[in-house]
C-alpha cells in the first residue's frame, strides 16, 4: 500500500507539473490551427499585419537593381501638368501627342490608366452641331469635315503598342470592352477562382478596336482597411477571363505573337489536387494565386521612372528616348482631384498606376511575389511545434526560461520569414507561431500558476493552524523549500504542562473550564507563533512545540528559549487571573536541542507532520523534571550550547540529570533573560554551585547562604533540601521522570 501511494503522489505530481500546463498549451492550440486559414478572420487580419512588416523591412529594391531593362516608366498627369496643359479632361489630341511622343521614343508598349467612355466634347466636329441649334453658326472645315479629336486619338492609338484600360463593375450593366485577345486555359484544368463581374465601363469602341491590347485597371483586391497588397492580374466578366492592364502592356511589350494563357498546376502523390496556377504571358512564366491575383513587393520609386506628362510634350526628343525606348510606359495620374489615389503598406496615397507599374516590373524581372499552396500547413505545424516547446520550457525550466524560448523562438520566425521574403520572394506569416508560443506560454503558466496557489492553499490549511504566519507565507511563496517525507537534522523541542490542572477541572464547571482551557492554550499557542515555533500537537493541557522545521531556522535553540521564557510570563499570569477563585495550576516547561526524523508519518487516511527521536523524548522528561526540582523551565546543555553566549540570555546551572531511559546524565539549566536577572546574581549562584558540584568546602554552606538571602527560590530550596539530607554534589537521579 505503501508503494502504491507513493507511485500516485509521483503521478499526481508529475500531472500537476507537466500533464497539465502541457494539455493546457495543446487545447489553445486547437482554435489556432483548426481555424488558421487564408479566408479566416481574425487571422487574415494578422497575416496582412505580417506582410506588411515585411514590406517594411525590405522594400523592393528599384528594378532595374534587381534586373537590368526591367524599369517601367511612369508618365504622371501629376498637378503641375494640370496647371501647364489645363484642368482634365485633356482634350483629346493633347493625349493624342503625348501618345505619339511616346510611340516615337521608342517605348515598348503604352498603358493607359485612364478611361475614355464618353466623347470629347471639346472636338470641333462635336461643338458643331450646338452652335448651329443655339446659335445659327454653320462651321465647315476644308472639304466641309470638321476636326475629330476622338478621331485623332484612335488614328494615334492605331500607330501600335497602346493598351486601353478600362473598369469592371459587380453589378450588370450591359457593356463590355472590345477585347482584343482573350486568355486561354492551357491544358484540361479548371480556371482559378476569379473576381466575378458582371458589368464594365469601357473606353469608346473606336479605341478599343485601334489599341493593340486592353486590360482591366480595376484594382478591387483591398482588405478590410483599406490597403491594396495583391494586384488582380485576372477577371472573369460572363464567364469570360480578361487581363489586366499589367498583363496586357507585358503581352503588346512582346509583339503580335505573344499570347496569353493560364494552367492549373498540380501535384503528384501525397501532395494531390490543384498547387497553383501558372500564367505564360508570351515567354514571361508568372506564378498566381488561386484567385488570379500576385502580391505586390513595394518599394520607393526611382524618380528618373517617372516624368510627368508635361514634361514628355516639352522634352527633347534624344532626351525622351533615353528614358523610355525599350522600356514599358504606363500612363496615369496622382492629382488629387482625379480620385485615383490607393493606400498601400508603404504609402497613406499611392497612385494607382504605380501599382500596375510595380506588378510588371516583377512580371519582368520574374521575381513575382509567392505563397507556396503548402504554406499555411507549414505554418500551423511550426506553431503547434513551437508553442508546445515553450509550454515545455517553462514547465521543466520555469517562467524565465519559458519566456526566453518564446522570445527567441519569435524573433527567429520573424527572421526567418524575413529571410524567405527578401531572398527568396516567399511570402510565409510568422504570426501564427508567436500567438502560438504566446498562448501556450499564458495557458502554460495559469495553470502551473493555478496548481501553485492550489498547493499554496493546501500548504495554508495545513500548516496555518501550527506554523507562523510567516512560515506559511514563505511556504506558500516557495513550496519546494518544504521538505516532507523525512528528514534527519537538528532541531529544538519545547513541551509544556499544566501542573495541577487536574484540581482545576475538577473543581470549574464544564462551560469554565473549557473556556479557561481554550484561553490559554490560544496564549500559549500565539506566543509559539510569533517565535516561529510548529506546534506539533495540542495533548489535553500539553502543548508540543518544535522549532527548525519545516523550514530552516539557524537560530532554533535561542528561539525555543524565548518562546518558553514568554510563556513562563504569560503563564504566571494567566494563572493569577484564573486562579482567584479556585487554584489553576503552575506551567511547566522542557527544552532540549537534538537531532530527530521531521516528515509526514501515518497513513492514506490520516497523516500527521511530526518528528520522531531520542532528543523529543528527553524534553518530554525535562518538563517533567521541573516538578522535582522546584522550577518551570528546564533546558538541556545541548540547547544552551546552542544558543551561545551571544543571546541576551542567562542560565543558571541545576544539575545533571539520570533520566530514565538515558544512559548518561543530562545537564540541565534554567534560564531566564539577562535584562531581567539581579546584577551578580547569576554570578554569585553559578559560583556557588560550582563549589557544590565540585565537592569543594564550603559549597554546600554557599548554597545556604543564598537561600538565605532569597528564601522563595525554589531551585535553592531543592539543593538546600538535597544537603539537608546528605547528598552531596549535583549529579541528581530522576530514574521516575
């Protein structure tokens, strides 16, 4: 039975200590990994958050630093070219030049992010006709045609490499863009899962069918706050998958022949299903999501990519041809009154054209932004990994290194993802891994914190009732330092009596007598208290103290001394209170220093903190020795060596004692506190009783004169009543006590 107890006090500790804070940190798992997706919210939410740190600690380099030729030239309908060129719409042929300008300098392919749904109404062939209704003006130009700006424009467009853009609505409107060149699905899978439209604004007929390309400028892929971070390069209008302006400048970029086309890619064994989708963008190979979209790498702009639009009709023509032949132009504003302003990680406003410049730089220097299909799984598992290494840290190691695994832990996820984020263009969110370490840590440490206080709690109700305060709080505060199961080590013992409390009892009515009783053992116990005495038990009138146990107390000895010295003082005088009607009894009071076994002894039921030795037995008989030698506190030589001559403390000597059951005599002294000593009075005693002791002349004959001087000392008066009967020297038999 023994063994069995033991094995659950083992199992029970090792649950408390590791079971439980363990399956604590894998239940706030469960939520974080069965619901981590990419559509999940809250945790999109912190995925963007992620993302956008990156961004922050490694913005995209300018691209022609990351491929040579890559560099998009942005040409800005900025607020200086308003002021310049007048408030927009422009007229027509104004984008006509700046079209040609750019066509002459040899750029590669033309973007417009701008729309042109409605007619310039600033063309003379279209103010004809109101000036002749409201004014009777009749104009005619040479071979009575008027000029058509909207003409002008298509006949420039015409010229080659200009892409339209135009916009996507959710809701059906009846319209759609002239598309030039759809897409096609490569293979026999399944297109991606595409923003779905169902209506559009699109440019005038006549520029749709003159431009070499068009794509959709759209940018609807914004979170919850706002920020744009993926760029569609895909739609699906009717059933129909359209292009990007991004996708459509990089296919005209390439020549007529270029073409475009999705393939569903997909894995073999374990992995199965649908990875990812690929796009060929004539010989450019780009990653996408399942959505048709690709991440946006941001980065500052170099100022020589972007000219506004003023300065392309002015410059130079050598000047202009620097800067954009061979390179893709995409054509947009940043004027705030044109409403074409995004926010993005890197920026409060950023204009949307140079966020398709930022796709196609990526297209064309093939370094497109990716998340692996695998990389949530990676993720959870990582964090399932990780949190229950911090649970394990903190509950083998504690707090401190539980916490420095979770901060470490944190900071290499965090330098990981961004090492796989400026290296290699891999988009992995490290939030998931840091919640992970930081729930199972919380979870983790409440419910070691929770069991802690529970054994705190224990620790109270047990020991409150026998032990100081003060021990029960550093108990509580640290229960490792509580050693139970048996121990050898020194320790003091104090047991006190109540000498003819019997009379007393007999005498006091029930209701009395337990009453006084009750009084003063609540005494004599509070002063056991305040000394840091354990009050091993409570027999009838009997208390049974020790002390240096449960805890270490250097000063034991000194401290047993002074507890029996207190309740000495505190006995006298209960008794004179108690006694003024029937006599209460005197207390007497045994002390004595050894080594003993401390530890929980008895059985599964029932056990009890005690200890066990020779040296409590010899306090046990010290106390009963003082009613044979005229005293009330009776303390072993083994205390008072321990005790020192340092401590305020006087012993005056009585003997050696036989005790029974004691093969050699125990020397015994009775002390008192030096402060309260007569001067010279320990002095003259001690000298005294040495000469006694000594067998010397005179000694018996100095006894008597102090009894002479102190008639009421009952310690004289029981050497006095040993010479009055012969005995001579100190050694006394109390084989009875």
């Amino acid at each position: 039975m023994a063994i069995l107890r033991n094995v659950r006090w083992v199992l029970r500790s090792a649950w408390l200590r590791f079971g439980a804070p363990l399956t604590a940190a894998a239940v706030v798992l469960v939520p974080l990994l069965a619901f981590h997706a990419d559509e999940a919210d809250p945790f999109v939410k912190l995925r963007h958050a992620a993302f956008d740190a990156l961004q922050h600690a490694a913005p995209r380099p300018d691209a022609d630093r990351v491929a040579p030729g890559t560099g998009v030239v942005v040409v800005d309908i900025d607020e200086a070219s308003l002021a310049r060129l007048g408030q927009w719409p422009w007229p027509r042929t104004d984008v006509a030049a700046l079209i040609r300008r750019l066509q002459d300098a040899g750029a590669a392919a033309i973007g417009l992010d701008l729309l042109f749904a409605e007619p310039d109404r600033s063309s003379p062939a279209a103010l004809a006709p109101g000036w002749a209704r409201n004014a009777g003006l009749s104009v005619t130009g040479p071979g009575g045609t008027l000029p058509d700006y909207d003409a002008e424009l298509a006949r420039t467009m015409a010229r080659g490499r200009v892409v339209t853009g135009y916009a996507l609505l959710p809701v059906a409107n009846g319209r759609a863009p002239e598309v030039a060149n759809g897409v096609s699905m490569l293979g026999a899978g399944a297109p991606p899962n595409l923003d779905d439209y169902r209506g559009a604004v699109p440019n005038l007929k006549a520029f749709d069918l003159a431009a070499a390309g068009q794509g959709s400028f759209s940018i609807a892929d914004v979170s919850e706050d706002q920020t744009v971070r993926r760029l569609p390069l895909f739609s699906e209008l009717d059933g129909a998958i359209l292009p990007s302006l991004a996708v459509e400048a990089v296919r005209v970029a390439q020549g007529d022949d270029a073409e475009v086309g999705l393939r569903e890619e997909r894995g073999g064994g374990w992995l199965g299903g649908t990875t990812g989708y690929t796009a060929r963008i004539g010989d450019r190979i780009v990653p996408i999501d399942p959505h048709g979209g690709m991440w946006i790498h941001f980065g500052a702009r170099d100022p020589a990519r972007t000219l506004p639009a003023h300065r392309v009709l002015d410059e130079d023509a050598a000047t202009l041809r620097a800067a954009v032949s061979g390179r893709i132009v995409l054509v947009g504003t940043s004027a705030l009154g044109l409403s074409d302003l995004r926010s993005t990680p890197l920026a409060a406003f950023q204009p949307g054209v140079a966020i398709h410049a930022a796709g196609v730089e990526q297209i064309l220097a093939g370094d497109v932004l990716t998340r692996p299909f695998w990389a949530a799984g990676v993720e959870r598992r990582v964090a399932a990994l990780f949190g229950l290494a911090v649970a394990m840290a903190l509950v083998c190691g504690g707090a401190t290194w539980g916490a420095a695994v979770l901060v470490l832990g944190s900071l290499a996820a965090a330098g990981g993802a961004l090492l796989l984020f400026g290296r290699g263009a891999l988009l992995f969110d490290a939030s998931p891994v840091v919640i992970a370490g930081a729930l199972c840590f919380v979870a983790a440490l409440a419910v070691r914190y929770l069991a802690t206080e529970r054994r705190a709690g224990a620790l109270r109700a047990a020991f409150g009732t026998y032990l100081s305060p003060e021990l029960v709080d550093r108990l509580a505060r640290d229960p490792d330092t509580l050693r139970l199961g048996g121990e050898d080590r020194e320790m003091t013992f104090l047991f006190t009596d109540l000498e003819g409390f019997t009379a007393f009892a007999e005498a006091a009515e029930p209701a009395l007598l337990v009453a006084t009783l009750n009084r003063y053992l609540d005494g004599v116990c509070a002063l056991v208290l305040d000394h840091g005495g354990t009050i091993d038990k409570i027999v009838g009138d009997a208390v049974h103290v020790m002390f240096n146990a449960p805890l270490d107390q250097p000063d034991h000895a000194e401290r047993a001394v002074r507890c029996a010295l207190a309740i000495d003082a505190f006995a006298q005088d209960f008794a004179r209170v108690a006694g003024r009607d029937r006599p209460f009894g005197t207390t007497r009071i045994g002390i004595n220093t050894g080594r003993a076994v401390v530890g929980n002894f008895g059985g599964s039921r029932r056990f009890d903190y005690t200890a066990h030795g020779d040296a409590i037995n010899t306090a046990a008989r010290l106390e009963a020795a003082n009613k044979r030698l005229g005293t009330r506190i009776c303390a072993a030589r083994a205390t008072v060596d321990a005790v020192g001559p340092a401590a305020a403390l006087t012993f005056r000597p009585i003997g050696a004692l036989e005790l029974k059951g004691k093969a050699h005599r125990v020397e015994v002294f009775a002390p008192a506190a030096r402060a309260s000593a007569e001067a010279g009075w320990a002095e003259r005693y001690g000298d005294a009783f040495g000469r006694l002791a000594r067998g010397e002349p005179g000694g018996p004959e100095a006894i008597l004169a102090l009894l002479d001087l102190h008639p009421d000392d009952t310690l004289l008066r029981f050497h006095a009543e040993r010479i009055g009967r012969g005995i001579a020297g100190t050694d006394v038999a109390l084989q009875a006590a």
